[in-house]
C-alpha cells in the first residue's frame, strides 16, 4: 500500500522520471532545451482512486504518454503547458487545466522550464463509477470530458480551491489522511466537484424538488453519522444527481448535505466528549475530521465552546 503523501527532489534524470512513473504514469521524457540537469520537486497525496500533486521540472521537458487506466488533469500554477492530444494544439496557463483522457496517446509538447503544475490523477474505473452516481445518468464505455477545463467559473474555482488546498497538505500526519472516513471523503469531494465542474446539469431529475427526499437521506445520516458518507451516496439515497440534491437541501434545510453531516457529527462529538474518557484528537479523528485543529475550529463555530473546555467541564 502506498504512502498517503511523499515529497520528492533530486536533480537526477533517471531518478526523477522514476519518481513522477511511480506516483502518475510511464512516460518517455525528454529535455528541450539542451540542458543536462534536471530539478525535479514533487510533492504528493494519494487518496481513496485520487492522486494529487505539485511537479515542477526546473527545465523544459516534453512528455509522452498514454495514461493507461486513469484521466490526469494538469494545471499550471505558473509558466505554460503546451500539448497534443484530441483536437490538436492546445495552450493551458494559470487558470485553465489540460485534461488528458484514460488510454489515449498523449504529448505534452513542451512544459516551460517555470512551469509548476497540480496534477490531479483519477483512477478510470474510480472516475466512471462516480460519475454515474454523481450525474444519476448511465455511463456509456468512457467518459466525455473536455480537453480543457476553465478553473474561473463557479464550479471550477471551487474546484481548484479544493484540490489546491489538497496538494499543500503533504506534511499532513499520514494516519489522518489513511483514516477511513478522512481520505475516501475527501477523493469523493474532490471527484465530485471535478465532475460538476465539467458537466452540464443532469437531465433526468429536472423535477419538482421534493422535501421528502431531503429528510430520507438527514434520517440516513442521524441513523450511520459515522459511514463514511459522500455527496454520491446521499444523492444516490435521494435518486437524484448531486447537484439536484444541493439544491433541495437549500431549499428546504438552507443549508448544503455535507454541512448537515459535520453539523450531525459535531453533535455526537459533543456527546463524546461530555462522557470524558477520551482526548479532542481521539474524537477528531473518530469523527473525519482531518486534523485535531479543524475540528476544533468548526466545534468552536457550532457550539461556541472548545471542545478541550467541555472535557475539562
């Protein structure tokens, strides 16, 4: 099993191409500006079929590749990404992402030598699966998605703002990113809001929203808060797609189905804490929250209190 995060550098060629083949993909690199040094920094964490990273080369490289068995997008935090695939020339900068298809021939014809990138990595068959929960329409063989995808609309920038948040936790504790309700929640979001961000609105579930399918799925959430609970398992629950679900629970709760499930577990971590016999870390942890820190902060928020001064209480 791999290590939730790792950081890398080395100025080795075969070293790095080792390292980006064994987080990402096999490649064929090449330098493209007749220089012999390299200065590779990657820094990774892997998730439940997710893989999210920070590369920057320290020279101009072009990369060959066929992304066997999992859709990468790449996004430029500075510097160009030039690439080859699908309809031709393509030009990604700060704001935009290339978005490379499972299985297919790609060339990254030249990532600039001040190029740094996020790159996101979806396992296929992970990808696909999500994407017919969370759209609530059946899958064709592969997925349609865009060559390029356009990080300052709505649903795109809060994308980027969760996976970039993501890829600067590498030195987060790796127990809490290997937790079984931290890490498969988190690859969910980010999936989620990826698909959501390259996809129109779901065409079946156009109807009337109803309040009964928000309380059957708050009902499922107060009976399992610790299932490791994602916005496609709540909107698979309501039969509806995602951003179908979103809506009804502002509607009817005005509030969002995943705010209402931190807001149903910070009660039971109220619960647990009140008991005693336990430490704000044990509880965080129990809870999905991804560090004793952030769940202070939100049980501050909802309560007003610490949750250290309710165990000293």
């Amino acid at each position: 099993m791999s290590t939730p995060s790792s950081l890398v550098g080395t100025q080795d060629w075969d070293t790095a191409q080792r390292a980006v083949a064994d987080a990402y993909f096999p490649h064929e690199l090449a330098a493209l500006d007749g220089r012999a040094d390299v200065d590779l920094t990657m820094r990774t964490v892997e998730l439940d079929g997710v893989t999210i990273g920070r590369l920057r080369w320290g020279t101009a490289v072009s990369i060959a590749c066929e992304y066997p068995g999992a859709y990468e997008v790449n996004i430029p935090l500075s510097g160009r990404l030039h690439s080859r695939a699908g309809h031709g020339e393509l030009v990604s900068t700060p704001g935009t992402g290339t978005v490379f298809t499972a299985d297919r021939e790609s060339l990254i014809t030249n990532w600039t030598a001040d190029c740094q990138v996020i790159g996101v990595k979806f396992d296929a068959e992970y990808l696909e699966r999500e994407a017919d929960r969370v759209l609530a329409a059946p899958l064709r063989r592969r997925l349609t998605l865009p060559d390029q995808i356009n990080l300052e609309t709505d649903d795109g920038a809060s994308w980027f703002g969760l996976v970039k948040a993501l890829s600067a936790q590498v030195r987060e504790p790796g127990d809490l990113l290997a937790n079984p309700l931290v890490g498969p929640q988190l690859a969910s979001a980010v999936t989620t809001a990826f698909l959501l961000s390259v996809s129109d609105a779901a065409p079946d579930d156009v109807g009337r929203l109803r309040p009964g399918m928000v309380k059957r799925v708050l009902d499922a959430l107060h009976d399992d808060p610790a299932r490791p609970w994602s916005l496609a398992d709540m909107a698979g629950l309501a039969g509806v797609s995602v951003r179908r679900l979103q809506e009804a629970f502002a509607e009817f709760e005005e509030t969002t189905p995943t705010r209402a499930l931190a807001d149903i577990r910070l009660e039971r971590a109220g619960a647990d804490l009140e008991r005693g016999g336990v430490t704000v870390a044990d509880v965080a942890a129990r809870w999905g929250f991804s560090s004793p820190s952030r769940f202070a902060s939100a049980y501050r928020r909802r309560f007003g209190v610490s949750p250290s001064s309710v165990l000293r209480g």
